[in-house]
C-alpha cells in the first residue's frame, strides 16, 4: 500500500506521527517521509530516535500549516498526505481563539488547496469526538476542518480527501495519563465528575485506522473504529488505586460524555468489521464508493461513551499502560 509512495504527514512530531512513522517503517518500504512540523526542537528530539543516517527515506520539513506557500514547497512530489497537525488544547483554544481557527481550519483549506493544485493521490485528516455536537471551540474547528475536507471532494478534482474520527488516546501528550501518574505522589487524584465517561483508543489502533483509510477511500468518508469506553473513576483506580479522588468539578468546555455518531446523522452510516463510515451527505458530492457489503446502522442509532457496548476494565487499562512502559 504504502510501498514506493512519497508521504507527508502534517504535526509529524506529536505522538500519533511518532507512532505512524514506526509502524510505518516497520511495514513499508516507503519512498519519502516527510515529517512537516513547525517546532525545531521536537523535529530534533525526534531525529534521535528516526536518524536520517538509519532512515534514508525520512526526511525533516520546518513549516507551519498555516503558511501556504510552504506547504506548496513541502507536497511537491507527494503521494499521500496525513493531516496530523492541530491546536488541541481546550483552554489554549479559548483563550486564543484566533489562533485555533487559523491552525485547525485556515490550516485544513490551505492543505485542500495545495493537494488539489499538485495532484496528490490521497489525504486522511485526523478528527476527534469533540468535533461532535461541540461546545468547545476546539471541537467547533475540528467539525469545521471536517466538513472541509468532505466538502472538498465536491470540488477539488484529483485527490480523494477522508477524515478518521477517534477517542482520548491512551498515554498520549497532554492525555489524563500522564497528568494522574504525576499526581499520583500527591496521594490525591483530582477528577472533574464521577459519572464522567470516555472512549479510548491506543496509538497502534489510531494509526491502523488510517492505514485502513488511506487503502479504502473512495472520498468523503469519516471513518470511526469501534473502541471501549471507561469512566473517569475506574481509569484513576486503574492509575493510582492507592490514592484518594477529590472532585473538582466540570471545565469550561467539557462534556460528562463524549459521542462519535450522532443520532441525527444515522441515515448515512454503515457498520463495518471494525468500526463505521459516516457517508457524505446526499446532495454535497457524488459519492463514488461501494458500501453494499456493509450493513446500515438503524435509524437513531447514536455512538455515545456512556451507551457504548464495549468497556474497558480497570485490569485490561493497566495491562495497557505496563505494555506501553509506563511504570504502575
């Protein structure tokens, strides 16, 4: 799939590029990665463990999402694009909301633009569940940003544009992971609302998602893997089942639960083997895909962390997490 294919992905250095790049090189014989990423230090911390020495495909690009014409320098040549890159951080969003807007959607236009201008074969963008029904306006550019990218297989003719919408990341940067280890020597595990649920997906399961997108679009899906839920209490007991819990109340912009599939657009989803495809809407685009070996989800079907059918264990979370390397 991926052999012989020049490769960019887009906020390479974050922790799902990392990951991508591993599984990638473990799989592929690709012909270029580029890692495209607007922090020097990150590309160089990364460098020590993905040598170009070693790696003779990978290759380190300095730019900005939001600078179009150096995308335009960065894709030139490029097969397939993985659009990784994003302003994540709730607060950071609000209190700069600005910024998040010309990162997560002025960035999204400029990468349509440049990959329709220069004939790129395919681009998978990653999406959240907080893109969902959002009420944040992190969410509210992530569901913009996909909008975007559906939309453009309407009218940028060429490269097939699909989105893969997934949970909280087990362990990743910035994920409540981390936060409850560093706070575990406190004794005390401050938790926002005990009736609090999530979906969780591991980086492994996040990256074989997109391969699954980028060897099956046909343009215009949003893929979604079926993953496991767990409320916020269980993954502390999971963390630290030593320490106390204080309740510290709900942020601005959070939600007790979160959703991938709304009811409301149950009409266009199929059920697949490993998860679902939210089909373009009637009307927007001609969709050119085969979606009859998959079965449609019933009318008012919505996918919700707190309805999920599938949950993970305080057991199968630790087993997780010692299998990652972190130290329980």
């Amino acid at each position: 799939m991926l052999n012989g294919k020049n490769i960019l992905i887009t906020g390479g250095t974050g922790s799902f590029g990392k990951k991508f790049i591993e599984m990638t090189l473990a799989r592929y014989n690709p012909k270029r990665l580029i890692i495209f990423s607007r922090d020097e230090l990150k590309q160089f911390e990364m460098a020590q463990d993905f040598p170009t020495e070693k790696y003779e495909s990978i290759r380190y690009f300095i730019g900005d999402v939001r600078d179009k014409e150096r995308l335009y320098r960065a894709c030139r040549g490029v097969d397939i694009i993985v659009h990784a890159a994003a302003m994540k951080q709730v607060p950071a969003s609000e209190y700069n909301p600005t910024e998040a807007i010309k990162t997560n959607i002025t960035g999204a236009q400029n990468l349509i633009n440049v990959a329709a201008d220069l004939g790129i074969e395919s681009v998978v963008a990653l999406s959240t569940d907080k893109a969902v029904a959002p009420c944040n306006l992190y969410g509210a550019t992530k569901l913009a940003s996909d909008k975007l990218f559906v939309a453009a297989n309407a009218f940028a003719v060429g490269p097939k544009y699909s989105v893969v919408r997934y949970g909280n990341v087990i362990g990743s940067r910035g994920s409540v992971v981390p936060f409850f280890l560093k706070k575990r020597s406190e004794g005390v595990l401050p938790i926002t609302d005990e009736r609090m649920t999530r979906f969780w997906i591991t980086l492994d399961k996040a990256v074989e998602m997109v391969f699954h997108a980028i060897n099956t679009a046909a343009g215009g899906e949003i893929y979604i893997p079926r993953i496991p839920s767990m409320s916020i209490t269980d993954m502390a007991k999971a963390i630290a089942p030593e320490c106390k819990t204080e309740v510290v109340g709900i942020r601005p912009g959070e939600k007790l639960h979160e959703c991938m599939i709304p009811a409301e657009e149950s009409h266009n989803v199929v059920k697949t083997e490993n998860g679902f495809i939210i089909l373009p809407m009637i009307g927007v685009m001609d969709y050119k895909g085969d979606t009859s070996q998959f079965e449609k989800v019933p009318e008012g079907f919505e996918y919700s962390s707190d309805s999920n059918g599938d949950w993970l264990s305080i057991d199968d979370l630790r087993a997780i997490l010692i299998e990652q390397g972190f130290e329980l």
